[in-house]
C-alpha cells in the first residue's frame, strides 16, 4: 500500500465521449458482499439484463484462491456512444470464514490483469492494438449498515485504491433514511481518510458545456458525492410516452430508481460512462500501470 498517490490525471487517449468512440474495452470491478445488490446495480446502471442476450458470461477466472472472479461482458451502446464493457464480479466476497486474504488476492487479481498487459507490451512491438484488460475502475458496493466500513472493507478498499481507480458506493441505500445516509456518508469519508484509502475522485473541470449541476462544482463537491448511494431495481414500469421506467417496488408503492433525490445511480452513470471514462483509462496508464511497471522492474531487476 505504499505506491505513489499522485492522482493528475493524463489527457484523453483515444476515446472521446459524446462522440462514438469505436469499442473500447473497460473492465470495471464490482466488489461487495453477497445480496448488496451489485447484480442489480449493474443492471441498473448500464441498462441490461445480466439474464439477457446481450451479455455473454466468460467462463470465471482462477485466480488460484478460494476467491473466484466472474466476468461478464457487456455491449453498450447509449448516446451514440459505443462500449464493451467487461464486469468482473467476485461472486464470494467475504464469505470465507477467514477472510484475511481476501484483499490480497483481490489485488493480485488486478496486478494479473497488470501484468498480463505488461507481458502483451513486449511481444507487440507495434502496440497498435492491444487487448485491453486491465481493471479500470472499481465500484467498491458497502453494505447499508450504518454502521461504517468493517477491517474487510478498508483492507480490501486499501489494496484497490493504490491498484485501479477506486470508487465506493452505497448499495441499498433505501435502506437508510435521508438523515442516516448524510452521516453514514460523512462516517465513511473520515474512514476513508484516517485509513489513507486512495479514492478516484471525477474531476469537476470538465463539465462545462453541461448544463446539469456538476458544471458548478468544486473539487470538493465533486468529494462530496462520494461514497455514492444507489437504489437499483429489475423491474420495469412503462411512462406515459411508452418509455420503460426501471423502478424498485415497495408493498407501499413504486420508485423511479433513476431519481435523482433518492438516488446517485443516474449521476454515477453518466460521470462514469458519458464524462468520465478516458480520464480512468488515463489514470490508469499514467498512473496505476506506471507504479506495477515499476515496482516490478525493480522487484525483478533489483
Ligand atoms: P448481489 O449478491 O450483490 O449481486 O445482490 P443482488 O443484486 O443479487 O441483490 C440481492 C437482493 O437485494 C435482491 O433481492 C435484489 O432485488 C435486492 N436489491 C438489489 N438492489 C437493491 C436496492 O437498491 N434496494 C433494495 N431494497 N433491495 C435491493
Ligand atoms: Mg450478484
């Protein structure tokens, strides 16, 4: 956990969003314990059904542990805006008796992916196209306890955060009254700090031809929303215009989980997939994959 903190991110690679920007190929990670809601929340948040057709299920990765990693791929298309995006779902997290290596071998696994790249690098000297598959983001999901983050996920979150660009949200978060999520939110963000956990924060500079909110927003509000708190649903309503509403139902009623003021899942999807996504490929070039060059340079060389 001693790897540089530096977090300026590069300027774009390839990708530009808003524009179509080919097929890139984005694993993201999705941590959390069993029943968080992570399925759901990735359903949510890129609009598919992981029982539907237009995921393919990869067969699991071993990752020579009792922890198993699942990769799911998924195709997007929004806003004239094209991705692959591969979801890798670490199916038993934390449900080992002893779960004292879990973090490590979380972090193995993206140091593997690390340096699978690496390896790739050597024997194309071309470097034009290359398998992409690294993990460039995390969502990190925390149980709705109220309660703060437990000795897992600060281990854990602590061996992400110097590895990929880390993000922690709040799965469930209907779970917390308004009041309740504010300060399991702020107990977080101090959690966060005195453990030294390296968060990714979305920049807030590059928002200005939005007219949404963020365009206003300092690098504080822009820390402020984290951790994230999101309401996910499978079920679907449809709108007055014929539009599907994807909505959580309660015996007392329905919510639009796309609802800004119970939910961060709108605003988390369009900062990590409409503003976002080549200022993490950036970050984890200029950053993230630089320090496993380096460390293991100097591991192997000396
Ligand atoms: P996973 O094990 O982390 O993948 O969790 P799932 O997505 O499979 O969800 C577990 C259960 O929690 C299911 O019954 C979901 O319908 C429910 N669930 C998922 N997201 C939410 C949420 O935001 N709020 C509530 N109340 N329940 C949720
Ligand atoms: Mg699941």
């Amino acid at each position: 956990t001693t790897r540089a903190s530096v977090v300026k991110a590069p300027t774009a690679t390839s990708t530009v969003p808003g524009k179509y920007i080919g097929i890139a190929d984005l694993p993201n990670q999705v941590l959390g314990d069993v029943g968080v809601g992570k399925s759901t929340l990735i359903n949510s948040l890129f609009g598919v059904d992981v029982y539907g057709d237009d995921y393919v299920r990869a067969p699991p990765m071993r990752t020579g542990e009792t922890v198993q990693v699942e990769r799911n791929v998924f195709r997007i298309e929004a806003k004239g805006v094209r991705i692959l995006v591969n979801v890798l779902d670490v199916p038993n997290f934390g449900q080992a008796l002893d779960n004292s290596t879990t973090a490590d071998t979380v972090g193995k696994f993206i140091d593997q992916q690390l340096h699978e790249y690496f390896e790739a690098s050597h024997q194309k000297r071309s470097q034009v196209v290359r398998e992409d598959g690294r993990v460039h983001c995390c969502l990190y999901v925390i149980s709705p306890t109220g309660h703060g983050l437990r000795p897992l996920d600060i281990a854990t979150m602590k061996s992400l955060g110097v590895r990929t660009n880390l993000i922690p949200v709040i799965g469930r978060a209907d779970s917390l009254t308004m009041e309740e999520r504010e300060t399991f939110k702020e107990t977080i963000r101090r959690q966060l700090k005195t453990h030294e956990i390296q968060v990714y924060y979305f920049p807030s500079d590059e928002d200005k031809d939005d007219s949404n909110m963020e365009s206003t927003r300092t690098d504080e509000d822009m820390a402020n929303l984290v951790p994230f708190a999101v309401i996910g649903g499978n079920t679907f309503l449809t709108g007055k215009d014929g539009a599907k509403i994807r909505v959580r139902r309660y015996p007392w009623g329905t919510l639009d989980v796309e609802d800004p003021k119970y939910s961060d899942l709108n605003l988390l999807r369009r900062l990590l997939l409409f503003h976002h996504l080549p200022d993490l490929v950036g970050i984890t070039d200029g950053l993230h994959y630089s320090n496993y060059v380096r460390e293991f340079l100097s591991r192997t060389i000396g």
